[in-house]
C-alpha cells in the first residue's frame, strides 16, 4: 500500500508539471545534454562525408533535408523563449499596478469595494497566479527540478519495494524451515515403515528360500534320470552318425571343386574385364565391390546350405533313433512295418534334399545371368554418362563467356553513371556546406545581440529559480521523501546549467573546409 500511494503520487506531480509549451515542435535539448555536442558532432560529421572519398562526396537526400530544417528550429525556439519571457513579466508589473491601484483607491476612499468586487479580484489574481505559475512550470530550469523531484519518489518507491522484497523473503524462509521440519518427520515416518516392510520381505524370503531346495533336490533326481536315456541314445545311434560322416565328407569333397572351379571362372571374367575397362578406373572398383559382394552372399548361401544340411542330417538322426526305440520297444508283428514307413521316410528326405540341390543350382545360374546383364547396362551408362558431360562442358564454357561480355558491359554503363552523380552530388555538397556556414555566422551575430538582453534577465531568473526551488524541496518532504534523495536538487545550480544551453548553440568551430578536386 505506501508503495502504490507514492507511485499514484508521483504519477500526479509529473501530470502537473509537464504541460504544453505549444503547438510547434520545439523540444528543450537541455533535457537531453549539452546541446554544444550535438553541434559538434553534426560539424564533424558533414566534415567526414567531404573526406570520406577524397575528392568526392557521398550524401543522402535524407540528410540534405536534415541539415536545412536544422537552422530554423533554433530561433523559433529562442524566439518562443523570448515571448514567454516578456509575458512572464508584463503580467508580474500588472498584476502589481492592479494591486497598487486598488490599495491607492481604497485609501483615498474614493469607491469602497463591494463582495462581488472582491470576489471578482481574487479570481483575477487567482487567474493570473495560474498563469504565473504555468509559465514557471515550463522553464528548462523547472522542468529538470521536476525530474530531479521525479527521480526522488522513484527511488523512494524503490527503497520501499526493496524493504517489501527483504520481509517476503523473511517470511519465504520461515515457510520453507517449516515445511523441511514436516518433511524430516515424515521421512522418519517412512524410513521406520521400510524398515518392517524389509523385515517382512526377509522373513517370507527365507521361508521360500527352504521350499526351493527341496524343489531342486527333485529336479536334480529328474537330470540324471534324463542323462542316464540319453547316454543310451547316443551309443546307439554313435555308429549310424559315422556312416553318415563319411558320406558328408565326401559331399564336401565334390562341393569344393565345384566352387573352385566356379571360382577360377569368375576371376578369369574379372580378368577380362579389368584389361577391357583400364581407362574407366572408378567403374572397375564398383565391379570388383559387386564381385565381392556376389562372393560374399554366395558364401553365405553355402552356409546356410550347410546349415540345412545339418538340419537334414539331425532330422535323419532324430529319424533313425525314434525307429530304432521302436523298433527295441515293439518286438511284434508291426516292427517290419515299421521299418517299411522309416524306409519310405528316409527316402522322402532324400527327395527333398535332391529337390532342394536343384533350386540351389538354378538359383546360382539366375544370379550369374543377371549379374552379367547388370555389367553390361552398367557400362553404357556410364559411356553415356560421359557424353554428357562432354557437352555440359562445352555449354557452361560458352554461356560463361556470353556471361562475362554482359557484366564488363554493364560494369562499364555502371561506371559512367557513377561518375556522373558524384560530380552532381559534389556540387550540391558544397552548396550546403556554404548555406551552412552562412547560417552559422548569422546564429553567431544574433547571439552576441542577445548577450546583453540575458545579462539583465538572469539575474531576476536565478531568484525566481530559488524560491521554486524552496517550494520543490517543501513538497517532497511533505510527501515522506528522505532528504538524501533531495540533496542533488537543493546543490545543483540551475542557473549556471542554463547559461551552458545557450553558449552551446553558438558555433565555435570553423566550418568543415570544401573538398578540393
């Protein structure tokens, strides 16, 4: 609440102090710096622009305008200045001789005033106190003790939040020991809850852990039981796996030398075609990656044929002992039938086999075919591929070269047109700057005019400035604002701040010299 009072407050002072001045667009440059810099800072850097190319001089329209309308805005608003001023004054002398000749009439007791005159005289000199006090307010001196006032509640505000900001921490703090506190109990809470929980848990693991062993101890009974049959098994069948064996070696056997004759025929097609293709390296190393590819999926075929083979073999094996258990199990009449349906199976899985040999063989000559059809388009396209770029080639270097004749073309139209508008802006440039030092010499000559009128008003100024600020300090200290809030405005010298602003105005500088050709 105290900070949003001294904010509504603030925010009616600065309602009341800054009023319109009038309807042209003159602003106080004093509120923002030292005017003297400004000036400066334009007279170096038109100085700039001239020196900026050696003998030419680059400047925008923009900036034409600006230096032109610059000259005007100074002595309207010396001008203004001047009017309030004498305003000012002429309404303090009659505001006077109407109080002199009032007090000489009723002395004299010429007419005695009746209420109505008395009334209609306080709203006159209430009126013209307004007026007074309006005027004042829109001095430059008035306007930065205003700031200097607004700058002070500001901080004030500010002290306050910051005092507001250290007791809601206060109580932030508290809050958070209060809630550790309750949170440390019903962690406790919870540590001792896990504690029964844990020895609940070991409790039941234990019990479980006595109903697992006996567990295993039968299913220890139940493995050697299983290794016993299978030892049996594997005797009986150790004579049929060599027989197998001997037969699977000999299928290696021929496996390999038809791989490597299938080998040598592939290298001796890579031969042939590495001594057809030496001029197109990059498509021999593709070949030979597709070669190594083919080599590497055919190894992989074989390897997955083997691996069925071995599920032919273990199938055979599984085959021949499940007929050999039943044939140790039945010793009636349907053991020869049996062996009938094991023969008929076995020669079903030989079938099956030969069958599966011939998809194989059909496959790799597929793939053979169509490896060599894909050589083949392989080497076409890229002798197409080489053509064209051949004529790509041959287009890009000639649409360069048409490219190139038009940009010299137009870099030389370019260069002409560049030439021109230098030598027409540096005309223009040096028109300016001539304006701009006769304006300067003119502004100088006024001012000096001016130093004897502001001489005899200072004075009189620097004592109004006083008592405003006498008024200035009462009112932020009946608002509650600290005194070192108010100490800038009660030493700053105001008057001494207002003599700066005009000096500032006046150019001290010779202007910028024109560019010689």
């Amino acid at each position: 609440m105290p900070s949003s009072t001294s904010s509504a407050g603030s925010h009616k002072s600065s309602k009341s102090t800054y009023r319109k001045i009038s309807d042209k667009p003159v602003v106080d440059e004093t509120l923002f710096g030292n005017s003297s810099k400004k000036s400066s800072s334009n007279n170096a850097g038109i100085g700039d622009k001239v020196k900026r190319k050696g003998d030419t001089v680059v400047i925008t329209t923009a900036e034409f305008a600006s230096l032109k309308e610059k000259s005007v805005p100074i002595e309207k608003q010396r001008e203004l200045e001047r009017k309030q001023r004498e305003e000012s004054q002429e309404a303090k002398e009659r505001k006077e001789r109407m109080k002199q000749l009032d007090k000489e009439k009723i002395l004299k007791g010429e007419r005695k005033m009746s209420d109505l005159d008395i009334e209609n005289q306080e709203k006159q000199l209430m009126m013209l106190e307004k007026a007074v006090s309006q005027m004042d307010e829109n001095l430059d001196e008035v306007k930065r003790m205003n700031s200097m006032a607004l700058y002070s509640q500001c901080v004030t505000i500010r002290d306050k939040q910051l005092e507001e900001k250290q007791r809601i921490l206060k109580e932030k703090q508290e809050a958070e020991r209060l809630q550790d506190e309750a949170m440390e109990l019903e962690r406790l809470k919870a540590i001792k809850m896990y504690e029964q929980r844990e020895k609940k848990r070991q409790e039941d693991r234990r019990n479980g852990a006595l109903i697992i062993k006996e567990q295993m101890k039968e299913r220890e009974k139940e493995r050697l039981r299983e290794l016993e049959l299978k030892r049996q098994e594997q005797e009986a069948m150790l004579s049929h796996m060599q027989n197998m064996k001997a037969e699977d070696v000999k299928e290696a056997e021929e496996k390999r030398k038809q791989e490597k004759q299938l080998m040598e025929e592939i290298a001796l097609a890579n031969a042939e075609q590495i001594q057809l293709k030496r001029r197109l390296k990059l498509a021999e190393m593709e070949e030979d990656r597709q070669i190594a590819e083919y080599l590497a999926e055919k190894e992989r075929k074989e390897q997955e044929f083997a691996r069925q083979q071995e599920q032919l073999k273990a199938e055979k094996e599984r085959e021949v002992a499940r007929l050999r258990a039943m044939q140790e199990k039945a010793q009636d009449k349907q053991s020869e039938i049996d062996a009938l349906r094991a023969k008929r199976a076995q020669e079903a899985l030989e079938r099956e086999y030969r069958r599966k040999e011939r998809e194989n063989e059909e496959k790799r000559v597929k793939m053979n075919q169509e490896l060599h059809q894909a050589r083949q388009k392989q080497k076409y396209e890229k002798e197409l591929k080489i053509a064209e770029l051949a004529r790509e080639d041959r287009d890009g270097f000639n649409s360069v070269v048409e490219h190139q004749k038009k940009v010299e073309e137009l870099e030389k139209l370019k260069s002409e047109e560049e030439k021109k508008r230098k030598k027409e802006t540096q005309q223009q440039v040096l028109h300016q700057i001539e304006s701009i030092k006769e304006s300067k010499e003119r502004q100088r000559r006024e001012y000096l005019e001016e130093g004897e009128l502001l001489k005899r008003k200072m004075e009189l100024e620097r004592k109004k400035v006083e008592l405003l600020r006498k008024k200035k300090l009462h009112e932020l200290l009946e608002t509650g604002i600290p005194e070192k809030y108010t100490g800038k405005i009660a030493t700053t010298d105001f008057t001494i701040e207002k003599l700066r602003s005009p000096l500032g105005d006046v150019p001290t500088a010779k202007p910028a010299a024109p560019a010689k050709k």
